[in-house]
C-alpha cells in the first residue's frame, strides 16, 4: 500500500499513516523505530525531527524502542547519535536513541537463504518502522527505503559487504531478514 501526500504537514501525515496501519500497530507488542542517522548532517540527510516527534507521539502508549547506526566512516557512532536532533526529540519522549553498532547481534538466514548478520533487536520486535529519507546513495544510486535497514546488519559485515562490492545485495537481503511493515518516504 503506498499513501502520498502533497503537503508540508507531517504530523497530519503521520496521523493517516497511523489509521491506515491501526490493526496491526495495536496488535505489535514491541515496535522498532529505525530513523535515518547518516552522520553528524542533519534533514534532508537525516529524518526530519518531526516526522520521528509525530510517530513517537502516537507510540507513547506502546512498548518500542528507537535505534539507528550511522555511516561507519561518519565517526563515533555514540557521538554522532548523542549530538542529533532526533536524540532531542526520543529524549522529550523519555526513549533512549539506540546505537545498533553496540547492540547484540547474530546470523540469521534471509527468506531467499542468504546468511547476514544482524542486530538483534529489529528482529526481537514484531512491527519494524523504518523513516529513511529518499536520496541517492553514491554507490547504488536510488534505493527507495530500501538502505534504510542497512544499519541493522553488524558494522563487521557491513565493511566486509563495502569491500567485495556486495552492498547491493547486502541491502535486499538484510530487507527480507529484517521485515519493515511500514516505511515513510
């Protein structure tokens, strides 16, 4: 299902999305809200604060946690998350940003039986909410939300998948391990 809309209203956006994925939003028991944190840049590299403040807003009474892990050449990830604009927004939120690079990870198998390694905690969760911001990326152009979710693979792998030139195939297999029911664009 894709929903577009042509204003610069983003809580009202959010607000639609949220009534159209209400059935499966009150059912998750645990929600994962992946962001788009590249590096210390801010919007249009980065989510705009305000569409992470409208999905928080409307998730205050579910269990979920928010994480991303920038670019690994950017810096300190811890650094990098600490001096965001969207840490201000999950701390107003009483949440804890997330660096996925220190959370515990494994190798799961992806649906097509590629092995990658990920982060646990997307997987621990039953609903994945991916905020990517659609922009070109200079080694495989235009991937729609798709890279979003790289940042769930372990930072190890993700150097290994930039070094055999494999990046592409990283991105659609960390997508059917790390299933995202819902991505804003």
């Amino acid at each position: 299902m894709i929903y577009l809309s042509q204003n610069g209203d983003r809580d009202h956006f959010v607000d639609q999305i949220f009534k159209i994925f209400a059935t499966p939003l009150d059912k998750a028991k645990r929600i994962f809200v992946k962001p788009n944190i590249v590096s210390y840049e801010q919007y249009p590299t980065t989510t705009h604060p305000e569409i992470l403040e409208a999905v928080l807003k409307r998730l205050c009474d579910a269990e979920f946690a928010v994480g991303d892990g920038p670019a690994i050449d950017a810096g300190r990830a811890s650094k990098i998350l600490q001096k965001s604009p969207l840490n201000e927004v999950c701390n107003r939120y009483g949440v804890k940003l997330l660096n996925l690079y220190s959370e515990k990870d494994e190798t799961v198998q992806s649906t097509r039986g590629y092995k990658v390694r990920c982060q646990l905690l997307p997987l621990a969760c039953d609903f994945v909410i991916s905020l990517p911001v659609l922009k070109i990326h200079g080694m495989v152009g235009l991937s729609g939300a798709l890279k979003n979710q790289f940042a769930t693979l372990a930072a190890r792998q993700i150097f290994y998948a930039l070094q055999d030139q494999e990046l592409k195939q990283g991105i659609a297999e960390v997508n059917a391990a790390v299933a995202t029911k819902l991505v804003h664009r």
